[in-house]
C-alpha cells in the first residue's frame, strides 16, 4: 500500500520494500487508492459548487487539483510517450526522445487536449446531484489507475531492463485485474443518474482504449515504460470521463 501511495500520490508516507513481489500488490492496489484520490477531488469540486462557483470553474481547479496531488507525473509520462511515438522513428530512437526531460510540440499539444477535456467533462459530472457527482469523479479517476492495473498484467513486456517499466511489468494477475475492474465498475454505478449501465460501461470502454494503446505502444518500442503507465493513466481517465459526462 504505501509503494501504491507514493507512485500514484504525493502522500508523505514512508517508503518501503521495493521488489516484483511488493510492485505486483502496489499495481493491484492501484484501483484503490485511484478511488480515493478521486474522492478527495470530488469533495474538492463539490465544495466549491457549494460555495457557488461556476461548474466549469470547479472542473478546472478539480483536475488542476488531481495533477498537484500526483506531482504531474502522469501528464509527464504522457507527453513523453506522444513526443516519442509521434517522432515515427525506429524502437531504439522513440526509447531515446521518451527519455529527454524537455517536452516537445506533441507532448504540449496532448498535455493541453486531455487536461481541457477533463476539466469540462468534469464541470458536467459535477453539475449532477452530489452523489452521482462524487461517484463519477471516483470513478473517472479510478479507471485510470485501473488501465495500469491492467498494463501491468503478465504477458505485457518492458520495453528497458531497468526503471519502472522493468519493475513493474508482467507482476499482476489475472484475478486481481478482474477484480479490479468489478471495483470500478461498481463504483461508476451511480454516477449517471437513471442510467446505471452507463457507469460500467464508460469504465469498459477506457479500458479497451488503453489496452489498444498500449498494444500499439508495445508494437512501436517492444514494451512498456514508466512513461506509458503515465499516458495510460490520463488516457484512461480521460475517456471515462467523457463517457460518464454524456447524459
């Protein structure tokens, strides 16, 4: 638990055993603590509705929130993939532009495009009644953390023998990816209201995303790296947002 806190949050909790075996609960637990993090944004945007601040407004500063308390570092691992895979170069020189600190042209444009379109489908998630509200920002955020769950499942490669990628990839089991994907799909469950199906199925759809993402990413470099767990993080959260907006 407290090697998901600090990959996924900015919790001061103090680090632990770091191997395949702890990294294998860490990424199954990471549905979970997504939740909570969700919570804390939904109650965030929620109090900020209460305190009459416009929709769109409370969207904006619920996203900007959730990128503060995960120090940037999914939207980091996003433009870092884009940059790399919109080079169109061989495996070996996508791998070396991945690993640049400077963000290009691609990377600003995707940070830009997926943090806007959270913050409105945010802003219509929390327009709802508060209980629909909370359950779908928790939700929204859980499924992204749920995509790494599920990147993270054996039969998925690293792409490098060393870093996160090479830590924690190949470690989680099919019966906890299953069982976090029940998780999140209940959780969805009331966050469209009169319409219960939607939830799960926003959740479903996120998830085939990433999963079409990440098979084109292994295709492209050979496997997956800190950086793609980052982009399947927005990814994900991105289009379960949109699906749970739709009404």
């Amino acid at each position: 638990m407290r090697l998901a806190l600090t990959t996924f949050t900015v919790a001061p909790v103090r680090g632990g055993r770091v191997d395949r075996a702890t990294a294998a609960v860490a990424m199954s637990l990471a549905p979970l603590v997504g939740a909570a993090l969700g919570v804390v944004l939904g109650g965030a945007g929620l109090g900020l509705r209460w305190l009459g601040t416009p929709a769109l407004v409370a969207g904006v500063v619920t996203v900007g929130l959730g990128v503060l308390l995960t120090r940037g570092l999914h939207v980091d691992g996003l433009a870092d993939t884009v940059d790399g895979l919109g080079s169109y170069r061989d495996a070996t020189g996508t791998l070396e532009i991945m690993k640049k600190p400077d963000v290009g042209p691609f990377g600003v444009a995707a940070i830009v495009l997926v943090l806007l379109l959270q913050a409105t489908c945010a802003a219509a998630v929390l327009s709802r009644p508060w209980p629909a509200a909370l359950a779908g920002i928790a939700a929204a955020t859980a499924a992204g953390r749920l995509a790494v769950t599920w990147t993270c499942r054996r039969g998925v490669p690293a792409a490098r023998p060393d870093g996160l990628g090479a830590m924690v990839a190949g470690t989680v089991g099919w019966f906890s990816a299953v069982v976090g994907l029940v998780f999140v799909a209940v959780l969805a469950l009331p966050a469209v209201p009169g319409l219960p199906a939607q939830g799960p199925v926003a959740v479903a759809v996120a998830l085939l995303a990433t999963a079409l993402l990440v098979r084109h990413v292994v295709r492209r470099i050979g496997g997956v790296t800190g950086d793609v767990f980052g982009a399947v993080v927005e990814v994900g959260v991105s289009v379960a947002y949109v699906g749970l907006a739709l009404s």
